[in-house]
C-alpha cells in the first residue's frame, strides 16, 4: 500500500489515504452538482480507516437523511462524504489529491441527473443510479 495525500483549498486541511489504487466515480446527482458547483463531482470511495486528517479541522453538514459532508472551516472545500452506501465508506472529492496521484476514474453514476449541458464522451461504464453491488442508503 501506498500514501498519497490532499489538501482543501486553502491548505489548513491536509490528509493522507493509505491505498494500493485509487479508482474514482463521476456523479451526476443533484446533490453532489449542488455541492461542488460543478455539473459533476469526480470521487474516490475508501474504507473511513483508509484516510487520516494530517492537519486542520473539519466542520459538518449533515446534507441528507443519510449523509452528511465534512468540509474546511476557513475555505469551504468538501472533504469527506458520509453515508452514501450501507457500509462505512467515505468519499474524498479526487480534486483534493496532490497533482499526478494515480487516480482513475473507471465509471459515471446517477447519469440519468445529468444536466443537459454536459456530454459523456467517453466508454466507460454508466449507471442511472448505483452501479452494481453497491447497496445505497438513500435514492437521491
């Protein structure tokens, strides 16, 4: 296994994750759109003990029944997501991850969310909601 690490906007966050790969999702859904401000948010799921905060302190909001994000109290930037599957994963946003971490982007969920401004040009998989043997907590 291998260390990479990330940081929020303003750099008072700082956090490794401790993975041999680091395979990401391209999410369509509203929530996360609405999140990043983006028409999609690119994430990387993990076990919670995977990642270790190195540096700062995290605020939350609890952004559905389910779920909740936890973000940097000075810039604002997304951190981790909780509660988006039945197990205890997280999500880290893969924009957050030092420059040249290998990650790859391997699948486009909840495509049927997608803005009509946005085109998925490419052949990886897509699923109109979950992809296959992850068991969601919640439908949006």
């Amino acid at each position: 296994m291998s260390k990479v690490s990330g940081s929020c906007l303003c750099g008072s966050v700082r956090f490794e994750v401790e993975r041999s790969y680091l395979s990401a999702v391209n999410c369509y859904c509203g929530m996360c759109r609405r999140a990043h401000g983006g028409s999609y948010s690119t994430h990387i799921a993990m076990r919670r003990e995977q990642f270790k905060l190195v540096a700062g302190e995290l605020r939350v909001f609890t952004s559905s029944r389910e779920g909740r994000r936890e973000f940097c109290q000075f810039c604002g930037s997304h951190v981790l997501v909780h509660g988006q599957t039945a197990d205890n994963s997280v999500a880290v946003p893969a924009g957050l991850f030092e420059q040249g971490a290998p990650i790859e982007v391997n699948a486009h969920i909840f495509v049927k969310d997608k803005v009509a401004w946005q085109s998925i040009d490419d052949s990886m998989p897509q699923h109109d909601g979950w992809p296959p043997g992850i068991v969601a907590t919640h439908t949006d």
